[in-house]
C-alpha cells in the first residue's frame, strides 16, 4: 500500500501517515486544527513487514484500512512535563 507521511508545522515530531492525500479532508478538525499546515515529508510502499523508525507497520496498516490515517506522536521522553502547579 502507498503510504505518505505529513509533518505537522505546529507540533514537533508530530505527523500523519495516509495512503492518498484526500484522506486529510478525514482528519477531525479539531485534531486538523491542532496539527496545523501538514507538510508531505516522504512517501513509501508500506507492507505489513516494513521496518519503520518509530512505529508497528501492522499498526499503521490497521489504521489506515479503519480509519483512513494514522497520526504518529512524538515519543514521550519528548514531550516536556506539565507543571501541576500551574
């Protein structure tokens, strides 16, 4: 299955796998919103064998016959902490 990889410009090591680009229009829009501009990044044969950086080729594929996308989050020692106190 074709697969493209977006960038989104708001969140930092954020994107958005599809396996053409007018699954965007699929996206919610409050998670569209969140993302901001998407920026195609790559695009590649994915197979269920595929050897990907960051997440479980399986994965993707379920994600992408189910619900069109994919979104790939940033790995969680990346994510700063949230400060309790406010």
């Amino acid at each position: 299955m074709l697969c493209i990889v977006y960038k989104s410009a708001r969140r930092p090591e954020t994107f958005v796998y599809v396996a053409e680009p007018e699954a965007l229009e699929k996206l919610p829009a409050a998670l569209h919103q969140g993302l901001g501009a998407l920026n195609e990044v790559l695009r590649f044969e994915l197979t269920a064998q595929r050897k990907l950086a960051r997440e479980d080729a399986r994965l993707v594929l379920q994600n992408l016959e189910a619900i069109g996308y994919h979104i790939q989050f940033p790995p969680a020692e990346l994510i700063p902490p949230v400060d309790p106190t406010g």
